[in-house]
C-alpha cells in the first residue's frame, strides 16, 4: 500500500465521521493506556477492549484466537489452541511487543517466541486490552508496536465446557468462585489434546489459575501453564518436539492514602522453562534446555491536581536470568522511575504527558517521553493525537544462540522508535463505534537475523533503520438485541533500509489484513457466529495471500448449551508463519454447562 494511498482512505473515513449523530461515549474503566485505572473516554491513545461477552459468542478457544478477532492485531500461530503463538501489532515483529496479566510483565527474556505462553485458562478472562503504538513510557523495554493486557476475573458462577473433534481433538475447560464478603475467589483450568493433522503435530497442553481478592486492599494471583507439543517444522525441515512450561506468582497492595498519595505496590516473579529437541529420532543432538527467572517489584503513588488533574510516579526494580545447555548462564538488572501527568483542561479536552527512565546494567539508560491529547469537539466524536518514543532490549537468544544454522552476536545493543499517531472516534446511529488512526513509527537499530547466503549461518546485527507508516480502521457494534458485529482492517507501508543478503523477521509482515466477526440469533433460538480473516503477507521469500472462515452454531437449553465449531471451512492451504502448515478443515463439538 502506498503513502498516498494510506492517507486518502483515512481522509475519506475522517470525513465521513463528521456526520456522527449525537450520543454518549462509553465510560467503560481500562487500564492500559495509563499509568491509573482510567475511563476509556478519556484516553488519547488508541485502545482496543474485547470483552468476556464477546468471546463467549464467537468460535475461539484460546487467547490468540480471541485476538484475531479484531484484525488490528497479527497473529502468527504455529498450531491450533494456542500451542506456539507470536502476535504482531503495528508491523513491529512478535519480539516488539509486549504482553500484560493485570498489569505484571509476561515477555519472555530468552525469546518473543515464548511471549504467547499466557497462563491464563479462557474462562479465567475479564477482557483483554490491546494498546496500540508505543508504551515503553509506562510499562517500559518491548512496547514498540503495542501493549496486549488480559484482566483476569475477579469473579464468577461456576461452569465447564468439554467438546471432541477432528485430528483426535479432546478438551475441556472450567471455573468455580466463591465469594464472601470482601473476600473473592476464583479457580479455573482448562486441558487440551490432539494427535495431530500431520506427523508430529500433535500436542497436550493444560493451564490452571487462581485469583484470590481481599477487596480493596489487594490480591494474590497464581497461575501455571504446561505444554508438550510436535513442532514439526517450526524452526527448520526437522520432526521436532519442544516442552514449554510458564508459572506466574503476582501479588498487589493498596497501602492506603498518605500525605495526600494514594500509595500501591506490586510484586511478581515468573519462571518459563523451554526444552527443544530437534529431532524425535535422534535424542541429544541439538536438544535444548533452558531455564528463565523473572522478579519484578514496583511502588506507585498517585493524587488529584486541582478538580481535573492527576499525577502518578513510582519506582521499579527487577532482574531477569537465565540456566541455559545452548545460551550459558546470564543475568541483567534494572531499576526504573516514571511519572504521568493528566489533565482536562475543559469538559471536551484532556492533556496527558508521561516519562519513565530505565537504567540496566548491561544496556545503559533509556528515557521513553510521551505526550497526547484528546478533543471532543462533540458528544459522538472525538478526535486524538499522541508521540511517544520506545526502546527493547536484545533476548539472550539474540545474544547468545549458536546451533549449525545460527550464530548470534553478544555485542548487540537495545533498538529504539519514535512514533505517533492522530486519530478520530466515532459514534454512530445504532451503537456503532467507528474508529480511524494513521500512525508513523521510525524504528532505529532494528536488531535482525541476516546472512550474505542461503549456505551461511544467520548472525544478529543492530543492522537496520526501518519506516513504518499504517492506517487502521475499525467498526464495531455493542451487543444489542441478541447480536453484534466487528470488523478491523490495518494498513502498512513499511520502508527499510537495504542490507546485503537475506532478512529473516523483518520483511515478514502483513501489509493488508482484515478481519469480520459477528454473532446472529436465528428463529428458535439458534446463534451463528461466523468469523472472516484476511491476511496479506510480504516475505523475503514473496507474497501471499490467505482467507480463512470460521463459525459457530449453537443453541441453550437451560443450563446447557451446544455447540459446534467449523474452522478453516474452506480448506485454505494457507502458513502464518513461513514454513509452518496449519491444519485443515476442522469440526468441534462441544457442550457447556452453567454458562
């Protein structure tokens, strides 16, 4: 897509937001897109929420598939059900975002790859949060394309789902709460298995997470995820197998009001293990074990400004490292200051600025700057704007990886982007909400994999200066009347600087991708709830081009439900990552209790 191209659509959908009719903007509170709890008509940023209402309509069963749905977010599976899953916003590749469970830190320090491995069982989902453009302002290194946090529920009725399909497909997820007084708990797991569409595809994965709440005063999560999966294929012609295992221990405080602050802490620490075999028949060689350790402890104090302004800093301090057979032993630290400021200047405008310095010790100092605003020069229409600049630092893969076909360079250093966008929100006649942004983003020292030839080993390099200029669109209608629909479409123009030789991530994206998801009730109480993805993709290698069509029929009959998933209708050869096939047309019928 051109430059001239990108600018004109978003000019004729701007234009067309003029005619809004009149209509409150939903005060529904996130989280994301600021350094507090806000309410989502103030931010000046753009925030994609899907809700637990959402996903129980429609025909996912994973996160990653609940983030497909809204065509703003690249998901690039390498399996079904969430098995290996790296997701993409903005055309920053999977290591250049960065992923959230109420707030705590997720991203994996020995590789993006890991990022996916959220520990959280679909029933355990509040919503989840999609931040787009930079975020390295409040949440620090990774947040380049965007920032996806999954809000865990707090509480819930008890209910279960278990279903069978094809490939030998057997699942089954469930919850179960209690609540009394303040106190409340919720307890969920989900379990899944598969033999597989081709030779060594199969998996068994299962994941368990406990959410505890005193009230205001604070609360306890737990949570662990294990998988035991065929990676056939995923990172070369070889019929490998990988073991992945993530635990998450997180703890929140409100410490009260002191001295005018409202005061909070938080404390987390979060253990990945990753063992990679890369082939079944030949145990020992190119087998990989690798051990990661997270520990993350924060202090944040906030308080009005006058009647329309607020202030929030804090301090951080964490350390990540790592036991690895293939990377060695390694460790970093960091300690982290930030501070936001946000004000309303009138009834239709809001100022927020923020600036958050992280200093490690094998990396230096970054400061990461943003500023944005938001005009509401009507109550269905409101148009924003916001620069903010974002930094990451090198994985210990990208630093120390060494097997026949790689070669990684220690010396590397972090990459750094600065970014803005302008946008309008639209509120349309019959609760549709229409959203328009344009974005640019300079990315400065892209670390990537290249090689003069196909017959040399991929070698790490801060090689590039990438451009990327995109649009994106959405349209989305609240449930209402026993249905809903959503649509999002992402644009990109994507400009890199020429390197000698072959580029492994950073050519690989999706210039054109679209997405349509609704959910319909029929007569006699059916529900249909088809989904339409497009993609688009430019590679090193060339083009392609996919469409993939799933749904959902289902039917109540009191406290049951059933239901059966159609994915892949039409067959579609199709790979989200280059080398990986996905499966083929699949049927899963399932029934669910108490939901």
């Amino acid at each position: 897509m051109t430059t001239q191209r990108l600018l004109t659509i978003a000019l004729l959908f701007s234009s067309a937001a003029q005619a809004a009719a009149q209509g409150p903007y939903r005060q529904e509170v996130v989280v994301t897109a600021a350094a507090t709890p806000v309410e989502l008509g103030t931010v000046t940023r753009t925030l994609t929420v899907i809700t637990r209402e959402e996903i129980a309509r429609l025909p996912v069963h994973s996160i990653a598939d609940v983030l497909r749905l809204t065509g703003l977010v690249d998901v690039r599976a390498r399996g079904e059900r969430g098995v290996q899953t790296d997701f993409a916003i903005r055309g920053a590749h999977f290591g250049q975002m960065l992923v959230l469970v109420d707030g705590v830190r997720l991203n994996d320090a020995q590789s993006g790859h890991h990022n996916g491995d959220i520990p959280v069982p679909l029933d355990a989902v509040e919503r989840i949060e999609v931040l787009h453009g930079p975020g390295s302002s409040l949440f620090g290194a990774d947040a380049f394309g965007g920032t996806v946090n999954v809000i865990t529920r707090r509480e819930a009725p008890a209910s279960a789902v278990v279903g069978t399909g094809s490939f030998g497909l057997a699942a089954g997820r469930g919850q179960v709460g209690l609540a009394r007084g303040d106190l409340r708990q919720l307890l969920a797991a989900e379990v899944n298995r598969s033999s597989g569409f081709m030779v060594e595809r199969g998996f068994l994965t299962a994941g368990v997470s406990a959410r505890t709440r005193f009230g205001e005063r604070g609360g306890l999560l737990a949570s662990y995820l294990w998988k035991d999966f065929g990676a056939n294929g995923f990172y070369g012609n070889s019929p490998s197998h990988e073991w992945t295992n993530q635990t998450l221990l997180a703890a929140d405080r409100n410490l009260g009001v002191r001295v005018g602050w409202r005061l909070g802490s938080t404390l987390s620490y979060r253990t990945h293990g990753d063992h990679f075999l890369w082939n079944v028949h030949q145990p020992g060689v190119a087998e990989n074990r690798h051990r990661t350790h997270a520990v993350l402890g924060a202090l944040r104090a906030s308080r009005g400004i006058g009647t329309r302004g607020s202030l929030t800093t804090g301090m951080e301090g964490g350390a990540d490292w790592i036991r690895s057979s293939n990377l060695g032993d390694h460790d970093t630290q960091r300690v982290s200051a930030f501070g936001e400021w946000r004000h309303a200047l009138a009834a239709s405008t809001q100022l927020d600025a923020s600036l958050r310095v992280d200093r490690y010790t094998e990396f230096g100092t970054a400061w990461s700057p943003a500023v944005g605003v938001g005009w509401w020069p009507s109550s269905a229409l409101r148009l924003r704007g916001s620069t903010g600049r974002a930094f990451r630092v090198p994985t210990f893969t990208e630093r120390y990886y060494s097997d026949p076909a790689h070669l990684a360079r220690s010396e590397i250093g972090a990459e750094t982007a600065r970014a803005g966008e302008i946008g309008a929100d639209v509120l349309l006649p019959g609760a549709w909400t229409v959203t328009s942004t344009v974005f640019l983003r300079q990315d400065e020292d892209v670390i990537d994999w290249l090689r003069p030839t196909a017959a040399d080993r991929w070698r790490t390099y801060n090689i590039r200066d990438v451009d990327t200029l995109g649009l994106e669109l959405s349209a989305r209608k609240a449930l209402a009347s026993g249905w809903f629909v959503q649509a999002g479409y992402t644009g990109l123009d994507v400009r890199a600087a020429k390197v000698t030789g072959l580029s492994k991530y950073v050519l690989d994206y999706a210039p054109h991708s679209l997405a349509v998801a609704a959910s319909v009730t029929l007569p006699v109480d059916v529900q249909v709830a088809p989904r339409v993805e497009y993609r688009h993709r430019t590679r090193s290698t060339g083009t392609s081009d996919y469409a993939v069509v799933d749904v959902r029929v289902s039917r109540r009959f009191g406290l049951y439900e059933l239901q059966v998933d159609g994915t892949n209708l039409g067959d579609t050869d199709y790979q989200e990552v280059l080398g990986v096939a996905m499966p083929g047309r699949a049927v899963t019928l399932s029934l669910a209790f108490g939901r």
